[in-house]
C-alpha cells in the first residue's frame, strides 16, 4: 500500500495541499520510538497511572447498565453538561446553562477542530501563542486559515508573550485569537493583567477567542483566570477543558466546549458531522469526575508540583537551561549548555544516548529557527520514572 506521502497513481500527491505540510505528528512518532528503544518516555504528555477509582468504577457501571450504548444526544448527557456548567462556577465563578453554553466533545481536539471549522471562513488569520500545540497549525490549515504566529520569548526563566507583537499582529482580515492557558509547551500561565489586555484587544477589534485551558487545574505559580470572565469577553470566547488532563484519562477522549449560546450552536454545527455525538458511557464517568471535592483538584496539583520540582532540578543537574513551568505538565529545557544547538536531532538520538524520549519545540513553530535549541519533557509520570530518567540523563554532560 502507498505510504500519505508517496505519489498516487496519476502523479497527484493523496495528501491535499491544506495537510501536506502536516505528516505523522511528532508525539507518535517519539511515542513509537520510545517503544522502539524501550526508553523512558517523556515526549507525549500522557499520565503513567490512571486517575481515580471510583471514576474508573463510574464508566464500567454505565456501560453495564446501558447508560451511553447507544448515540447520547447531539450535546452531549445532561449529567454532564450540568457537571460542567457547576465546575466552571465552582472554580471560575462563571454561570452557564447546560442546555445552550455547554457542548460536549471527542476530547478538547475535537473542541479545537470543531470550533475552527465552524467560526473561520478561508482566509480569515487566526492569531496563536506561538509555540503552539500541534493540532492548531493544523486546524486552521484545515478551515482554510491563515494562521499568524505571535512568538513568546524565553527570558529570565520563563516564557513571556509581547502585548506590543500581538496587537501589531492583529490585521483587518484577523477573525479570532487562539489562546492557550496555561501554555504547552512553555508552562506560561498568563497573568490577570496579560488575559485584561488581551481581551481588550479583542473587544476593540471584535475578534473572537478560543481559549484552550485544558490545564486549568496544573497552575502551581500565579492563577488560572478564564478569559471569557473579563469584561465583553462572554459573548465571544469560546473555552475548551479535558477530562484527559483533569482526571488523568487521556484514552477517554472526552472534553467540553462552554461559551455563549450562538457560538455554541455554531460550534456544534461543525462537531455534528466530524463525530456526531461522543462515547456515551465515560460521559457519565466524568460527570462525576467533575462533580470530586476540591480536595481531588488540589492533590493533582499539589502532586504534580512535587513532579515538575523533581524533573526541573534534576534536569538543571543535568546540564539542561531549564524554564521552570507555571503551569501544565511540561518542562521546556534549552540544550545549548550542553553544548547542543538542534532539538530535533538531539531528541532523535536521546534514546540511544540515555534512554530517554523528549519532545523537540521547533515542532510547534513557524518560526523554526526560534525553537531550535528547546525541547520539552513530560513530568506525568510516577517519581521512581522521573527519578530513573534524571539519573540516565545525568550521563549527558561530558559525553560528547
Ligand atoms: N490542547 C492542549 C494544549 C493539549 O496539550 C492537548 C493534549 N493533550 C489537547 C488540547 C488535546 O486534549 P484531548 O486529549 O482532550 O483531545
Ligand atoms: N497533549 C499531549 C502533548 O502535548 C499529547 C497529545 C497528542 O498525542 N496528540 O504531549
């Protein structure tokens, strides 16, 4: 069988022109590789042990007793959008009606494509953070967007984004603004007063946002604050949260969109023909995932924060720059102090250097050239892994 790339019969390429530049994303294949060479895997961001029991326990007692088997409705269960509609109040202190501002969906990637699909017209320019989650160079492409990068800047530790560059970013043919926070791959959490101006930005331009903020509860540094609750922002951001981050359930799949009613609709609109409807029964599960004490969400921080403090001294011993994240679960490193310059190559030959899988950043630029010497590890995993991963890359320094 031809492989996407090869030339199919007739000499057109199979992939179209809005992919083409789009070929295995780079956490399959570092996730391929990390099975390949029996490495640690840091790359793709996925937990090493499952969330809660007793949410596990929820989905096996839907599936058992038929609730979700057959198509839940369009929506998604009532259970859960009511479950989001009190999260997002219970921590946000935004109030939503599960009828018409919550959407379920297929993961917060089906969130991210959907509400593409459904709110860019082809060439309308999507503003993004960059560096930027794989998935959104690739929605905007598949929306027929344009998309324009405003690029955060390493300094002092940590990554910042320049106001100035995003309001000159902004153009008359500019339809919304891609956010994301707190931020993968950097760990920037932005600040109250970065998300005022931004909105205000928006507001004065009429630009809509989506907000993806699958991270909100791994903020170890500062808060995170929805953009949709400043001023004039409700009825034109549309925020995007995941069981897969909150409740430690990558393989579930389900997420949420919450926005104002029209942009609901618009984004259902689009999601009703990518998948319809999504998995019935985890539905369920995570309804009561979201409905845990608050007690959960902080032992999921508290914890993680113990992992991004072992991860970042330990790779900081290791020779590595190391930019403490705010958020998330991922710390970006720079490889220059160990006398490197390329991530991609670096990253590719990490395995047999050290047994160990990492994500390079030039993956998630435009501007390539800027995220060369980064690369970013996942700090999800037990401690012993994190501690055994440290200890191999202790090996680096001086090995070449
Ligand atoms: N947005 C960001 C910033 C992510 O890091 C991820 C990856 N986990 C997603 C969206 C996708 O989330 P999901 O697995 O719920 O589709
Ligand atoms: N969001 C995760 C990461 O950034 C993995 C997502 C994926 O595999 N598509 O690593």
């Amino acid at each position: 069988m031809a492989t996407m790339d090869a030339p199919a019969p007739g000499a057109r390429p199979l992939l179209n022109r809005r992919l083409a530049e789009f070929g295995t994303t780079i956490f399959a294949e570092m996730s391929a590789l990390a099975v390949r060479t029996g490495s640690i895997n840091l790359g793709q961001g996925f937990p090493d042990t499952d969330g809660p029991d007793e949410i596990r326990e929820a989905a096996v007692k839907a599936l058992r007793d038929g609730r979700g088997n057959q198509y839940p409705p369009g929506s998604g269960v009532p259970e859960l959008r009511t479950a989001v509609a009190d999260h997002q109040e219970r921590f946000h202190g935004l109030r939503l009606d599960p009828d018409t501002e919550v959407l379920v969906t297929t993961g917060a990637t089906e969130a991210i494509a959907a509400a593409l699909l459904a709110l860019v017209e082809p060439g309308d320019e999507v503003i993004a953070l960059e560096p930027y989650y794989d998935s959104y160079a690739a929605c905007v492409a598949m929306a027929g967007g344009r998309r324009v990068p405003v690029t955060l800047r390493p300094r002092d530790g940590a990554y910042h984004l320049d106001l100035d560059e995003l309001r000159d970013a902004i153009t008359d043919r500019t339809r919304l603004i891609l956010l994301n926070t707190p931020h993968n791959p950097t760990g920037t959490v932005l600040t109250r007063a970065e998300l005022a101006a931004i909105a205000a930005l928006a507001v004065e331009h009429d630009l809509l946002v989506v907000s993806d903020e699958v991270y909100e509860h791994l903020v170890f540094d500062g808060e995170h604050i929805p953009i949709a609750t400043f001023p004039g922002m409700r009825e034109r951001t549309v925020t995007i949260g995941s069981a897969g981050k909150s409740f430690s359930f990558t393989g579930w799949k389900v997420g949420w969109v919450t926005a104002a009613p029209e942009l609901v609709s618009a984004v259902r609109s689009a999601k009703q023909y990518l998948t319809y409807v999504s998995a019935g029964p985890f539905q369920y599960a995570v309804a009561a995932a979201l409905r845990l004490p608050t007690a959960y969400f902080d032992t999921l921080r508290e914890e993680h924060r113990t992992k991004r403090d072992l991860l970042s001294a330990g790779l900081a011993d290791a020779g590595f720059g190391v930019y403490r994240p705010a958020g998330t679960y991922f710390v970006t490193t720079d490889i220059r102090p160990l006398g490197e310059t390329d991530g991609h190559a670096f990253c590719r030959a990490l395995p047999e250097r050290a047994g160990v899988v990492a994500i390079p950043n030039a993956v998630f630029y435009d501007h390539r050239e800027q995220g060369a010497p980064f690369v970013r590890f996942a700090f999800c995993k037990r401690d012993e892994v994190l501690r055994e991963a440290v200890t191999r890359l202790q090996g680096l320094r001086g090995a070449r």
